[in-house]
C-alpha cells in the first residue's frame, strides 16, 4: 500500500517536475536554471503530500522536513549529471532526457523518503512502536500503565 502511494506522489511530482523543465526549456531557460526551480517548487509540494498521504504516521515539522529537503537536494546534482550526460554529451533532448532521468532517481527516492521522513510503524506481534533514538522496538505499555521509578523494589529486574 505504501509503495503505491509513493509511486503516486512520485508520479505526481516528476510529472510536475518535468512540465517545469519541458516548459522552462520551451522558453529559452536553461537546464540548470530550471532545475533550480524546480527544486525547490517540488521539494515542498513532495513534502507536503509525503507527509499527509504516502505516510500519514510521520513527524512533520522544520527537521523533518530539512531531512527530506536534504534528501531531495542530493538528486540536484544526480539530476544535473544526468541532464550533462544526455543532453550536453548524447544530445538527447530536454523533453526526453529529464523524464529518463526521473526514472533513474525513483529507486534512491523512495529508500531515502522513508528515512527522512521517519515513520512511526508498530510491530505486528507485540504492538512495540520503534524508538526514535535509537530505532530499535520498546513494549507498548497498556493505556494507563505507568513505569516504575528506578530503583523500585516491586520493579524485577
């Protein structure tokens, strides 16, 4: 279900990406200029879908989304070294290379989505949530069950 729902903000979000691109092209922009532009329009639009749809469990907020701006940040110069390569040295066009290159970069987008995003999931057998330090499982404690203080003798150890 995840997976499907990431394919289609991804589809959402390269599609826009590629209007920005194909339409920046169509009026004399650059590559570069338009990717710029581009980064920075899908960044936000990707985040927000992300994080309300794809992984409606996931933290929201400014380090969340710096990580996944950073996330996003590293396909600039993956994306702009697959334009050079189509573009600059195999002169395939713009409308045709910046969607081949979306393509190559879906893989790396989603491993790295789930990441920044960091979403909350619940074991399947003990109900555990993971811990967000330190990503490994803890119990989860029945409404209202409350932890004894350290050294507790009615606590066993």
């Amino acid at each position: 279900m995840v997976l499907a729902l990431y394919l289609a903000v991804g589809i959402a979000c390269a599609l826009l990406h590629n209007i920005i691109m194909i339409a920046a092209d169509a009026v004399g922009m650059h590559y570069a200029a338009s990717s710029i532009v581009s980064l920075v329009v899908v960044t936000a639009f990707g985040y927000g879908l992300h994080s309300r749809w794809t992984y409606p469990g996931a933290e929201r907020g400014r380090e969340s989304f710096s990580r996944y701006a950073v996330i996003v940040s590293a396909n600039f110069p993956l994306s702009l070294a697959g334009l050079f390569v189509f573009v600059d040295v195999f002169a395939v066009p713009v409308p045709i290379a910046a969607p081949v290159v979306t393509v190559i970069l879906f893989a790396f987008n989603y491993v790295a989505n789930r990441w920044a995003l960091r979403v909350k999931r619940r074991s399947k057998t003990t109900g555990a949530k993971p811990s967000t330090v330190t990503g490994q499982l803890r119990e989860a404690k029945p409404e209202g069950e409350r932890r004894a203080p350290c050294g507790d003798s009615s606590e066993s150890q």
